[in-house]
C-alpha cells in the first residue's frame, strides 16, 4: 500500500493478469490509431464523417469522430 500526506484518499495497487493486460495493449495502440485519424482529419463539431472498415480501428476512428464533435458517421 502506498499512502501520502498530501493524499486524500489511499491508492490501492491494482494486479493485472496477463489476458487483461494483453487487452489494455491493443485497446491503447489502436484507441490512439482511429483517434490519430480523426485528428489528421481535422473533424470538428458538426462534420460529417466517412469511415472506411468496421475492424477495432475503424471502430475506434468511429469513437474518436463522435467524440470530437461530427453530426454525421457513415461506414
């Protein structure tokens, strides 16, 4: 256990098991691909938004579109 003076509240250290770090690992390589997309697409509230490929990155570029603002998604 780790504690603080300046901590409100005492962090608990969180053990992994090895399928779930697996899953942490590809959710962050490809979140940050479909969001990398989004970005280099400049898409801003309101745009309308093609995505092509409905694989965990496209999935996530939908995710990302969403979340930065478009009006509109197609696949």
């Amino acid at each position: 256990m780790r504690t603080g003076h300046w901590l409100k509240y005492l962090a608990n250290q969180v053990i992994y098991t090895d399928a779930q770090l697996n899953d942490l690992l590809t959710l962050s390589d490809v979140m940050a691909t479909g969001y990398h997309a989004a970005a280099t697409a400049e898409v801003k509230q309101g745009d309308t938004v093609g995505v092509m490929g409905d694989g965990a990155v496209g999935l996530c570029g939908v995710i990302s579109a969403k979340l930065r603002g478009a009006s509109r998604i197609l696949p």
